[in-house]
C-alpha cells in the first residue's frame, strides 16, 4: 500500500477523521441543492427559460459539464452515507440503553439523522429513475422534445407528489441538523457564531423544503401547467 | 418529610445481567442531599438484613467528580451546572418515583450497581493530557505573558473534573466533550503549544481505542456537565486534530 492510501485510511478509520468526511461530502450536497433548486425554480419562469437550462445543462463543456458533476455528487453521497452508517453502527455498538431514557435538549431532527438520510437516500434512487434515467418509457418520449413537459407530466401523479413531500420533508429535518453541524465538525462554530449558524441551518432547511414543494403542488394541486 | 419510591439499578457483578429493583423510601427529609437520601435507605436496607446500595461518592460538595448518578434518565440529574452530591430533595415532590441507574457507556463497565470503571478517562489522559516539562519550583507568574482570553478559555476547560456525565449523557455515548476539555486546557497555553499536534492525535487515538462512541453535535454533553464546560472545545478540538492529522499525514 502506497504512501497516500495509507494516509487516508487513517484518517477514515478514525473517529474525528471520517466525521470529517461526512461534513465535506454534506458541505458539497447542501450547496448542490441550492445550485438545483434555483435551476428547478426557472419552470415558473416559463417553459422555453427551463428547457434552455436543461440544454444548458447538457451542452456544458460539450456534454462533459453533466458528467462531471454527476461524478462528484455520486462519489460524495457514496462517502457520506457509507461514512454514516458505520459511524451509526459505532455508536449503537457504544451506547448501551437506559431503562428510563431521558434527552435534555437534543433535537428530535438530530435523534432521526440515520433515518431521514436513508429515507432521502431510497428518493434519490427513485428520482434518479424518473427523471434522469427515465424508466417510464412515455416519459423519456416527452423529456427528448420538452423537459418542461416532463417536469409537468412527471408531478401530474399523486403518489409521486406524496412520496416527493415526505422526502422533501426528511430532507428538510435533515438539513436542519446537518447545516449546523458541518461548521461544528469542521472546527468552525463558536459560542458566538452559534446563533447565527442555528438560523442559517433552519433557515436553509426551510428554503429549501418550501423551493423544492413548491413545484409539485402548483402542479399536481393548482394545475400549474397542466 | 417525603415518600418516594426509588427504582435503581441493582447488579451484583461485572458480568452479572442487573435489574431495576423498586424501593419504598419513606420520611426522607427535604433537607436532605440525595446522598443523604440514598444513606437513609441504604440503612434501612442494612437493618433488614439486605446489601445496600453501592454508588460513587467522595467529597460531597461538588468538585470531585466521584458521584456518578444518572437520576431519571440525565446525569447528575436535570439540575444544571450541579453534580449528583449536590442534587437536594427539596427539588422532589411526595409521591415523586425517582429511577436510579449508573453512567451507561460500553466504555464503562458496571462494577457494582451503580459503580461504574470510569479509568477508561484516565487512560485518555495518560495519553497526551500533560506537557513535558520540568518541574521544580515555580517561575514567576508574570514572567510568560499569557492573553486574558487565552487563559480564560484554559480555565473554563481545566473545570473538568472528570467525573464522565457528558459521556453517560451522550446518546452514542461519545467522549468528545472530555477529551476536548483536556486538549483544549493546555492547547490555550503557550507551555502547551510544543505538543499541541501530537498530544490532540494520541489523546483521539486513545478515545477511539476505548470505545467511546462519535460526536453527533447533538449536544447533550454540554448540558449535562456539572461545570458547564462548552462544546465550543470540541469544535476547537475538531480543528486542532484535523490540522496535525493533515500535517502527521502529508507533510
């Protein structure tokens, strides 16, 4: 094993070391949603605004642009879920239970991290399927001409839009954890910056929850384009 | 006077599976400590015959860090900024049920009821919570000029007095905060600063070698701690080992 495995095997196999990890890798999917969100947000501009983006999207770099971003979010959610269940699987190793469990001020977005991860984790792989990959045949027709169309299409179904709004919803408790606690791991809070961090984490975790709902129900409840 | 009815955690070994076991306790003053309290009953229990039960104590005002009482489910109790000797049964009402159970951490053995092998701390400490240098006698106070807010920050870390709360608060049962406190003490210091890298990396290696679980930013430590002592030492901790890992590592 060369040098610089061996560096990175110890910082994985160390406590500190791979919440680094998990910080970095949520640092880069946290900003990743807003990049998203506002690319998504351009459907109430109009149906031309949204499918210059989507062609944007894919003619970037001549068609490398896509691919590398692909390969950078998907090697992060690969390090940060992995780093996560083992840390999780540590921790329950570590903490044997009391009969009379008490929490002081431990919030309950904080008690549920694994659960709300693994649940936004399961709706990545569903989004993936039906927006990107196109499994839906009829689908995939109507995304070739109209991205737009798809977009419409796509949030017309209502189990979609359910298991859109309890995703979006565990990504929202999620964030509301996760944000704060990146500039903990990262070394970066203090006793003075806490309060403004605790409002950025809520505040993001709340953008981003009512941005990303806000295009399913106008679609599915309002009719918005359809 | 009050009645009470205790539910503690009775075990009689290391190995041995434990219980919760329910106790009457009856016209316990309110003026009484819950040490005190637990001496009443213990009595009791010595007078019918039984074995009493055993738990930590030492000073009994609070600076020690020997009581070791998880009492309804938080260390030291839900009173802040206080050990379990200083814990008064005024803060209890008649009828009240208290349960009783040790400091629970993988990392701290049951020796008896509520005894717990906390020296899983000091081999943390044995690992870098010192600075070597020779002693003799005391150089002049003012002859290494130390920042006002250095020294402070120092001084609220070295208020730990180890007893292990924050652990036994910790839902994975982590022992950033105490780590933290100790690597944060002298790492404000400019006697510290020498072995600053290498007393953060084996102090992290030790914890992780003991078992102790991860931080999760949840917290809890923090309010648990009879000192008070802030998690910002552990975001400072956080930062000091990822720089002398990076440095160790790479450079």
């Amino acid at each position: 094993m060369n040098a610089s495995t061996c560096s990175l095997c110890t910082i994985w196999n160390s406590s500190i070391g791979k919440k680094l990890l998990v910080a970095l890798t949520g640092l880069v999917l946290v900003l990743f949603l807003a990049g998203h969100l506002a690319g998504n947000l351009l459907i109430f501009v109009g149906e031309e605004a949204f499918n210059e983006y989507a062609e944007m999207l894919h003619t970037m770099l001549h068609g490398a642009g896509v691919w590398i971003a692909r390969a950078v979010l998907l090697t992060c959610l690969v390090i940060h879920v992995v780093a996560t269940i083992s840390l999780t699987r540590l921790n329950r190793a570590a903490s044997p239970k009391y009969v009379h469990e008490q929490t002081i001020q431990a919030s309950k977005s904080s008690r549920i991290m694994i659960w709300s991860g693994l649940t936004i984790l399961a709706f990545v792989i569903f989004h993936l399927l039906h927006f990107t990959v196109r499994v839906d045949s009829g689908l995939a027709e109507i995304a070739k001409t109209n991205p737009h169309k798809m977009v419409i299409v796509g949030f017309s179904n209502g189990l979609v839009v359910l298991f859109y709004a309890i995703a979006m919803t565990l990504l929202c408790s999620h964030l509301s954890h996760g944000v704060a606690s990146i500039f903990q791991t990262l070394g970066l809070r203090s006793k003075k910056s806490a309060p403004l961090i605790e409002k950025l984490s809520k505040g993001y975790a709340l953008v981003i929850w009512l941005g990303f709902l806000s295009i399913p129900l106008a679609i599915y409840f309002f009719k918005f384009g359809r | 006077m009050l009645n009470l009815t205790l539910k503690v955690w009775r075990q009689k070994t290391p190995q041995d599976q434990g219980s919760i076991e329910t106790y009457d306790a009856k016209n316990i003053p309110e003026e009484a400590s819950f040490l005190e309290m637990l001496d009443i009953v213990n009595e009791r229990i010595i007078e019918s015959g039984g074995e009493p039960i055993h738990f930590d104590h030492d000073c009994r005002e609070g600076i020690c860090g020997a009581c070791s009482l998880t009492i309804n489910g938080v260390p030291h109790s839900k009173e802040k900024g206080i050990t379990s000797c200083q814990v008064h049964m005024r803060k209890f009402r008649d009828g009240d049920t208290i349960w009783i159970e040790p400091f629970r951490a993988r990392a701290f053995p049951v020796i008896r009821d509520l005894i717990v092998d906390r020296s899983a701390m000091d081999r943390i400490i044995a690992a870098g919570g010192y600075i070597d240098v020779r002693t003799g006698s005391a150089v002049d106070a003012n002859s290494l000029p130390i920042p006002k807010p250095d020294a402070d920050a120092a001084f609220d870390a070295a208020a730990c007095i180890g007893c292990g709360a924050c652990i036994a608060a910790c839902k994975n049962s982590s022992a950033m905060l105490f780590t933290a406190a100790k690597v944060s003490h002298l790492g404000h210091l400019p006697q510290g600063q020498p072995e600053r890298d290498k007393r953060v990396l084996a102090m992290v290696r030790q914890m992780d070698a003991e078992g102790f679980g991860n931080c999760t930013n949840q917290y809890e430590c923090e309010a648990a701690c009879p000192k008070e002592i802030s998690v910002d030492h552990i975001a400072r901790m956080n930062r000091d080992y990822t720089v002398a890992s990076l440095k160790e590592q790479l450079v």
